[in-house]
C-alpha cells in the first residue's frame, strides 16, 4: 500500500496527509489511513487508524470485512453514524451505534468479523484504530468488551467523549495497557475551548467533521495534526460546528513489525501467526468465527525480504 506522507507546517508539528484504502479488498468500503505515515508510526501506543465516511448506503452492502486475524493490538472501534456488527472468535456477536465502544484486545490471538447490518440507518461514518500491545501483555488472553456509557465532559461549546485514558479527571472504563488518551471532542460553530494536556504525552487530532484551528494550525477533514510532546494545553477554535479525534500516550519505546494485520516484533514471529492462519482448519490459536455469510480473509503472500522491527518515527 502506499504510504501517508508527512509535511511540516508553519507552527513546527506534522500534517500527516492520508491514503485512500479499500477496507476489504478493491470493491471494499473505501478509508483514509493516516496512521501509519511515512514519517511517524505511532501517536503514543496508536499505531493504526482509519476514518471512513459518511458513505450512504443505498445500493451498497456498507462494510463488509471477513473473519481476520490479529496478535498484539487492540481494535478500538468508535461510529459517528451507523451501526456495525461485530463477530469474533471468542463468541462475541454485539452491534455497535454511535456513543458506544468496542474493544477487542488480541493479546496471543483472536480473529473477527465486522458487517453492518441488514436493517440500518444508511449511512456509515467512524474511525477504527489500533492500539499496540507491550511486551509485558502482549501475549495474554484474548477479550473483547463494549462500553455502552462513557464519561462525558462540557465545557461552553466543548463537548468530550472519553474512549479510553483520563481527561481533566474523567477516567474511562475502557482497558489501557500503557498510558493513552482517546476523546471525541465536539464544538459548537464559532466557540473556542482549551483542554489541558500532559507534557509526557505526545498528541495528534484528526477533524472528522466541519473546520477548526487547533494549536493555531487549520485543520478539515483528511489529514492527522501531529502536535508533539511538552504540551500542558490545548487550544481550540471552530470554524463550523466541528467533530474530531484527540489521541494521546506516552511515546512507545518498543520496536515493532506491523504487517497485514499482526503486530509482533520480528520477522519469525509474524511468518509463525501467518502460517497459523493459513493451517487454521477448524480452529488454532485464533479461533473460529461463526456467523458470518462469507469466506475468512486469506493472508497475502509473504514479502521477499526479511520484514525489520522499526519504532515509532522513520
């Protein structure tokens, strides 16, 4: 796939412009991936994230993602419009709509599906990322847990939705492996707000909906604003009434390999999760998904060249 590249704006962070992806396959829903970039991989433990819509529906089977593996990550789904079921190995069968959480964490291995509904809204609109796992947890059981109640913060026209970390003292229920942050945070047209920050954290906003000004840099829909470390504050103006992402964590120190859909980190790691997919055959370490009309997702090809652990910037 190609890669998001990076530019630097006048303020001194990076804009991390996105690639177009076809979730599933050439016909699949299409998602900007800013996450990972040429340049910067990771924002704290956040090494993948996708945005994706709004996509009307009519004529359209909407998302459409066949039972896949994974090892060493956590899947954080969040919608902004629509609903998704969610299959996975452990016997979770649960539908998500906007305000909830899903969570999946792989830990050693667990595999899933994702569709939206036969009966639905119409519209699809949402972000999935991925969290790195550390050593120390990495290769622990699988889970998968919904929050369907988030704490919730306002503040004038602020309005925050707390996925995962704390955020001027809300804690969410969600499970964190290492120090994160994620929020949704939403504007009013023309407010202004300030959140505080921690300086050991390093930060990045994506804007999903309408325009705002974000550490004096604009920012619209598209690309992520890496803001960086060393930050207590975080100042905010909305164009339009605006929806974005805050994601935050501690800078990850671990090196890793990010290939398909494993994180390990070494090149025998990801050929032995791979290998195990393909032999799965009515079970192995990642399971089997039951329920979903359609065929798993084979694993591509291995690539010539030995993959290399990498950390979080180019």
């Amino acid at each position: 796939m190609s890669i998001p590249e990076a530019t630097t704006s006048p303020a001194g962070v990076e804009i991390l412009e996105g690639t177009p992806v076809a979730l599933g396959g050439p016909r699949g829903l299409e998602v900007t991936r800013t996450l990972p970039s040429k340049h910067r991989r990771m924002v704290g433990a956040w090494c993948f994230l996708d945005a994706y819509g709004p996509h009307r529906l009519e004529g359209s089977a909407g998302m459409r993602v066949g039972p896949h593996p994974h090892i060493g990550l956590q899947t954080v789904s969040w919608l902004v419009a629509g609903e998704i079921v969610h299959r996975d190995s452990l016997g979770s069968l649960q539908e998500i709509r906007p305000g909830q959480l899903n969570l999946m964490t792989a830990g050693r291995g667990i595999s899933h599906s994702e569709e939206t509904p036969g009966t639905n809204s119409g519209v699809l609109q949402g972000v999935q990322l991925w969290v790195a796992l550390p050593d120390a947890t990495r290769g622990g059981p699988p889970a998968f847990t919904q929050h369907a109640e988030l704490p919730v913060l306002t503040d004038g026209g602020l309005t925050a939705t707390l996925l995962m970390g704390d955020l001027a003292g809300a804690v969410s229920p969600a499970r964190c492996d290492t120090p994160l942050l994620g929020a949704e945070i939403t504007l009013t047209a023309g407010s202004t707000a300030a959140l505080p920050l921690r300086p050991d954290f390093e930060y990045a906003v994506l804007v999903i909906d309408g325009a705002a000004t974000v550490a004096d840099v604009p920012v619209e829909p598209g690309p992520l604003l890496y803001l960086g470390e060393g930050r207590t504050e975080l100042r905010l103006a909305a164009g339009p009434a605006t929806r974005l992402m805050l994601l935050g964590g501690e800078p990850f120190t671990e090196r890793l390999v990010m290939w398909w859909n494993f994180v390990g980190r070494d090149h025998d790691e990801i050929v032995t999760a791979r290998q195990a997919w393909e032999d799965r055959a009515g079970g192995g370490p990642f399971g089997v998904v039951r329920g979903y009309d359609g065929p798993d997702i084979p694993a591509p090809p291995m690539p010539i060249t030995r993959l290399v652990s990498r950390g979080r910037t180019r």
